[in-house]
C-alpha cells in the first residue's frame, strides 16, 4: 500500500529557481497537481486542487462584476465563418489561431464553424436583435466560458490552446460611457490581482501594435514575474463603434437619429492561476496568498504509534473550531510521517500549518507554522481560531508586500539605449523609458531586446526628450519588459 520511497523523490525533486525558472514552474505544476498534459497537445487537464485556485479566483471576480451592475449568460461555442470575418481587422488579428469544424453529423458542413477564440461574432449578431432603443442601452453582460487559440509552444495555465475565462461584452450609448465602463473594469480587475492574489499591478495602455484586434484602445494590468518577466493579467477594450458597424447594432437615440452603439469587451483567464505560481512561490513549491488557498490550514497530528486515540480527537476538535470560524482547513491523518506530510503541503502552498502532539495536549497549545516565512510558533488552544484569522490576514498582506519591493527592486529607468539593453539581461523586469510612438520603432527595440512595449501606465508623465531608441522626440514614457 505504502509507496513512500517514490513520493519522497517526488516531493523533494523540484528544481531551484535560480537554475531554471520555467522548468521550476513546470515541476510546481505537476508536482502540486494543479494540472497535467492531455492526449491534445496543447491542451491541459485541470487537476481538482488547481480548480480550487481558479474557482476562487473566479468567485472573487465574479461577485465583482456583478456589484458592478453586470448579468452572466452564455452563448454558443462554434460561430459561422462568415461572422467572424465581419470585422476586417478582428478576423485579421486572430486568423493564425483559429480552429475550425467542417464535418458534423457525418457530413460536411455548408459553412465552417469557427470554435470561438473570443466571442464579440456572436454577441455583436445577437446585441443587433435585441437593442432597438437607448432604452435597451446599455447592456452589460458577461460569460464564463472556454476559448480555443491554437497554440505552437504551449506552457500550463499560461499558454493553451484551450482556456477558460470570463469575457465581458457591453453596449452603450456614448463613447464616455463606454470609455468609462472600459476603466471601471480594469480597476476591478486591478483590485482582483491586489486584494485576493497579493499580485501588484500597473494599469495602463496598451501601443497600437499591442492592442486587441478591432479595439479603438486597449488597456491592460501588469505584474511582474519572479523570473523578472512581465505577465499580462487582464485586458480591457473599448471597442469604440467598430463592431456596432460590422454587426449593424444600431439604436434610436433620444433625439430619434439613428445611431451605432459604442462597445466594450474585457477578460481574464486561467493563465492567472500561472501568475499566482510564478509571484509567490519558492524553491520548495507553491505559496498560496490565503484568499485563493484551497486550505488556509492543515492540521498535522504528530504522535508515536497510538496517535489516532491520544492526538486526533484533539485535532479533529480544532479542525471543527477552525471551520465553524470560517477557516478552510484540512487535517492530514494518513500514515505517513510527519516530515513527508510537512513537505508535500509546502508543495502545495498552504498557508499555515497546525502540529499536534501529545506534549502540544499536555500544554493546550499547538505549533503553528507559517508557510510564507517559514516561522514557528506556540499558540494557545484557547482563541485558536481568532488569532489563526488574523494570521491569515497577516500572510496575505505580507505577500503582496513582498512582492511589491520585488517589482520596485526590478523597475528600472533607461533614457539611452545602451542603458536599456543592459537592464534587459539576466532577470530584467520593468524598464521605463521614453518612447517615440512610432511601430517601426517599437518592433526594432523587440527584435533587438525580446522586449515589448507593456503599456504606458495611466499615472505615466509626458516625456520631454528623444525616445530611447531613435532620434525622433518621445511622446510616451513606456514600460518595457520581456514578457510571457
Ligand atoms: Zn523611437
């Protein structure tokens, strides 16, 4: 029954980040089982314990979206070619990616089906039915659902042929109003990443180049990665009246004329739980910031060979205190030993781990120890739970503290070339620096770097001098970043 030998390998073979990052990420993945390859290549089997990670997250942007007035509803999977290719620069921008069904019900289809890499096709067609007048406006609707963009290199939770997000879609009657349900929710997905995930983010803009295809603009968060590269976390797009025009959504305004409706799409997805991983964790595994920890606490009981009469009861008592004061907790009683059980939880990043032991009972007291500092403690039966939430809070504050002295300690500024090449090497992060606006400019600081232009952040200052690059004059202060 036992197979200890092999799941001790197994804990301990994780390899230091400072050696490999991504094969780091890849082996916290497979190792914390959070998710594994499929027979589809590209495609990934998400593993309950990485689910848990995305369904809170998920519950956490969803209760978001809709304080914020937004309904949830679902539309269909496969979209007709010919809807797709309505908007000419949208059709242009994800052709590389599509996946397309040509037989179904053992016959060839009159028409290709598109499986959706983004579903602004069909919601446009359905938004043309259902708004008539302003009064229908604004519309504001999200969806939870999976898209396919086919995917030649692929990386778990960050790049996958498949994935799950939330798209939002909205129409409205003014630009203003479009323009400011497009920030409203980069902020709320801004407070996601900080408040739930510890993640700090930059909000900003994203260059022409850079942003949606079919967008007017496009606005993103950014967080740093523990390897120094950027991750995009959320996009927000006004979609100005692009899509209104190639779907034909058209209303009565106020005054009678007839009018385009202005839009707006944004979404996060899976790929968030990949930043949770690469932010927080350490050589020994996953560091779960608490409010996306699937278990605050695992209880281990430590005991010779009567344990399960003299220690459980005892534990399996605080398992019950801790879960009616609102912890998510779980208690390890496998026959394993305790030194094998402590390891495979700092794999899975659980935030605090409670030992019990005969002695431990002897003092009403129990060992606490926290995942994020590595830092023991005794704690008093008595208030357990009190002082467990307020350990809680305390961890999650901690990680989003540290990692934003990493990211400060990883943004740099460049104002000469040389500056800025030298930033980039080894585990660069963040360089900030002038920018002359134009793409040709731009792709050659990419070609020559493997940097891209992030966004130029929304507290950003007009630059006075030349763009970091070329000789023209900078319009924008830019943050670049090598990034995944
Ligand atoms: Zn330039």
């Amino acid at each position: 029954m036992s197979k200890k030998p092999e799941k001790e390998s197994f804990v301990t073979e994780i390899t230091p980040r400072s050696q490999d990052f991504s094969r780091w990420y890849l082996d916290v993945v497979r190792r914390a089982e959070l998710a594994d390859y499929s027979p589809v290549k590209g495609c990934m089997v998400i593993r309950p314990y990485g689910y848990a990670i995305w369904e809170l997250i998920q519950k956490a942007l969803d209760t978001r979206i809709k304080a914020t007035g937004h309904v949830n509803a679902y539309f269909p999977l496969f979209i007709p070619e010919s809807l797709l290719n309505k908007e000419a620069e949208h059709v242009e921008g994800f052709a590389p990616q599509v996946a397309y069904v040509t037989h179904g019900g053992g016959e060839e289809l009159e028409e290709k089906l598109v499986v959706r890499p983004t579903s602004e096709a069909i919601i446009g067609t359905m938004y043309a039915k259902w708004v008539q007048s302003w009064r229908d406006l604004p519309i504001l609707i999200n969806q939870w659902a999976n898209v396919v963009r086919w995917e030649k290199v692929t990386r778990p939770f960050l790049r996958t042929t498949e994935f799950l997000w939330q798209e939002g879609h909205t129409a409205h009657e003014t630009e203003a109003e479009a323009e400011d349900e497009t920030l409203k929710i980069l902020h709320l997905y801004k407070d996601v990443l900080e408040t739930e995930m510890a993640v700090p983010v930059v909000e900003g803009r994203k260059s022409d180049s850079e942003k949606f295809a079919g967008a007017l603009r496009t606005y993103s968060i950014e967080a740093l990665m523990g390897d120094g590269r950027a991750l995009q976390a959320g996009t927000s797009h006004n979609l100005g009246q692009n899509f209104a025009k190639a779907f034909d959504i058209t209303f009565q305004a106020r005054d009678k004329s007839v009018q385009h409706v202005w839009g707006t799409s944004w979404g996060m997805t899976t790929r968030l739980v990949g930043a949770a991983i690469m932010v927080h964790g350490d050589d020994s595994g996953l560091v779960l910031p608490p409010k996306i920890a699937p278990y605050h606490v695992v209880i281990v009981p430590i005991g010779r060979e009567n344990w399960r009469e003299t220690v459980l009861p005892k534990a399996q008592e605080i398992q019950r205190d801790l879960a009616a004061a609102g912890v998510r907790v779980t208690l390890d009683e496998r026959d394993e030993r305790p030194g094998w059980k402590f390891s495979e939880w700092e794999l899975r990043g659980v935030p605090l781990r409670v030992e019990i032991g005969p002695k431990d009972i002897e003092k009403s007291a129990v060992l606490v120890a926290r995942r994020d500092t590595r830092e023991k403690q005794s704690l008093p039966m008595e208030g357990l739970s009190a002082r467990i939430l307020q350990l809680l809070d305390e961890i999650q504050n901690g990680l989003f503290e540290r990692a934003r002295l990493f990211r400060e300690e990883h943004t740099h500024r460049a104002d000469t070339y040389d500056a800025f090449k030298q930033v980039l090497e080894g585990r660069p992060g963040f360089v900030i620096s002038p920018w002359c606006g134009f793409a040709e400019c731009e792709a050659q600081i990419k070609a020559d770097t493997q940097a891209t232009i992030r966004h130029m952040p929304m507290q950003g200052v007009t630059p006075t001098g030349m763009c970091v690059r070329c000789d023209n004059p900078a319009k924008f202060e830019a943050w670049f970043a090598k990034a995944y």
